[in-house]
C-alpha cells in the first residue's frame, strides 16, 4: 500500500538492493561498505538481500536512529550478523574529557 503517495516498499528495495551490489563488487577484499539511509529502506534492502518475501519484512523489526545492521555475505548468500546495534564496542571519548 502507497502511503501518503510515496514508493511502495518493494519499489524501494527494487531501487535500494542494486545500488549495494554493484557498490560490493567494487570493493576491496575483505572491504567494508556502509550504507547510511532510513530505517524503513535499510530494513527493506536487508529483507531483498536475505531473501526474503516482501510480507515477511515487518519482521526485521524497525531500525533506531543511531543504529547499525551488519550483513555478511557467505557461500549460501547474504546473512544477517547484527541488527539495530547501538552500543560501540568501546567508549567513544571527546576531546573535552
């Protein structure tokens, strides 16, 4: 369903999912790439990427402001290693501390 007019959540993965592959072909062995963007689009690429049914997307559950998902990708494909991570592994301190 189009809400308020805006790309249906297939449309956005139709669009979202290619831009992330071709953007993994070009990276380096044992590259990292991120992707920053909405929760909405990043819950629905992940659910294009796994293989997932668009109906069963809801169940990545939503992605908080400040949050990380991690996707590795395997010999059987795409999977997910993280999601709506929030704590970095050590503190972060600035420089007025």
């Amino acid at each position: 369903m189009r809400r308020g007019g805006g790309e249906l959540e297939t449309e956005v993965a139709d669009r979202a999912a290619p831009f992330v592959l071709r953007h993994v072909e070009n990276l380096p062995e044992d590259g990292t790439l991120v992707v920053v963007s909405h929760g909405g689009t990043i819950r629905t690429t992940i659910g294009r990427l796994l293989g997932l049914e668009a109906h069963n997307w809801e169940s990545l559950g939503g992605l908080s402001n400040c949050c990380w998902s991690v996707l590795g990708e395997g010999a059987r494909g795409w999977r997910l290693l993280e999601h709506n991570a929030g704590t970095l592994p050590e503190p972060v301190l600035g420089d007025d501390d």
